[in-house]
C-alpha cells in the first residue's frame, strides 16, 4: 500500500515538474514583441562570371542587422552590409567589388531546442558595386567585356535566406545562415551569401 502511494506520488511530482519546467521554458522563449540587432562576417560567393568558362570569385563584406519579432514564429528585418574584400576571378583580370547593399526581409523561424532555433526569410536587396578589369584587350579576358562598370547591372534583386542559431548566452545568439543576395539580370551571375556572427534580442 505504501509503495503504491509512493509511486503515485512521485509520478504526480515528476509530471507536476515537467509540465512547470515546459510553461517556464514557454514563457523564457515568448519572443513576440522583442527586437533585435545583429553584426555579421559575410562571404559573397559570386557565381556564373563570364559568357564561357563560368568563373566563380570569392568576397567579404560586414553586415549589421536590425529587426524585430512580429509574433512567436514570424519576424522582419533590415541589413545594411559594406564590402572590405573584393573578389577576384582568378581566370582573368576581372575585380568585383560591393561597396555597400541594403536588404528587407520577411521571414519564419521555428525553436528546434529550448536553445537553437532554424529560420528562413526572403525580401529584396539594392546592391552598389563595381566591376573593374585590367588588360581589357587580351584573349582571356573578352568573356569578361560586358561585365565592366556598374555591378550588378539591376541594382534591385530578390533574396533569401536560411539559417540556424543557438542561444549561447541570455538572449545572445550565435548565427549561421547562407542564401542568396541576388542575380544580375544582365549576366546572369549569382551572388551568394554566407554569414556567421552574433545577434543580441532585447
């Protein structure tokens, strides 16, 4: 008989205890209504360079992130970036460099743990960049003529985004993600983005 009022009672403790820990967890994790600012170290991936061989360069630029959580599961945001690491295409002479873009995004992020949480997001980015090229007239560098000047050449471009981050500290996160920043109408190269750094809710 003791032994059954024991049982009992220890399995009405554990399950009180699960079911308080979860509502606490629930309520830490209540994001609706809290903001938040990022800064991140991003590579851009520029893809598809040049009518025939397809080159592909690599790039740096910095990005600081400002958003706010619409609801639980539903967040916007915007990101300002400015490039320190132009990309150099090594078949040839060509130079892309991304002096600064902006970006709005829409997005959904769902908790997989009580401390990491995965995200998509999609919106437009405007892009101001250049590309230059040395030795113009020789054979290797053709492919790369029409590229010169303005980069990309439609300044306005959709994005997306996927990402995952982790709760290392009370409201900070570490965040990594990749998607792309955009596509020049023109060439058809792809700038891709792939971003790690910090973000801090409050």
């Amino acid at each position: 008989m003791n032994n059954v009022v024991r049982t009992s009672l220890l399995a009405t403790l554990i399950t009180a205890t699960l079911i308080t820990s979860q509502t606490v967890c629930a309520e830490d994790k209540d994001r609706e209504d809290m903001h938040y600012i990022g800064l991140l170290v991003t590579t851009l991936n520029h893809r598809s360079i040049g009518d025939l061989s397809k080159e592909a360069a690599w790039g740096n630029v910095g990005t600081l992130v400002l958003g706010g959580h619409i609801s639980d599961l539903f967040h916007a945001e915007l990101r300002a970036g400015s490039g320190f690491k132009d990309a150099k295409v090594p078949k040839g002479d060509l130079t892309l460099a991304v002096d600064y873009f902006a970006s709005w995004y829409i997005g959904v992020h769902y908790p997989v743990t009580d401390y990491a949480n995965i995200y998509g997001q999609f919106g437009f980015s405007y892009i101001d960049g250049e590309a230059k090229l040395k030795n113009p007239d020789a054979s290797y560098n053709r492919q790369f003529k029409d590229l010169v000047g303005d980069y990309p050449d439609s300044a306005f471009s959709m994005s997306w985004l996927a990402g995952l981050d982790f709760e290392i500290l009370s409201n900070t996160y570490l965040v990594f993600e990749g998607g792309r920043l955009f596509k020049d109408t023109n060439s058809e190269a792809n700038t891709f983005q792939f971003s790690s750094g910090l973000r801090y809710e409050f």
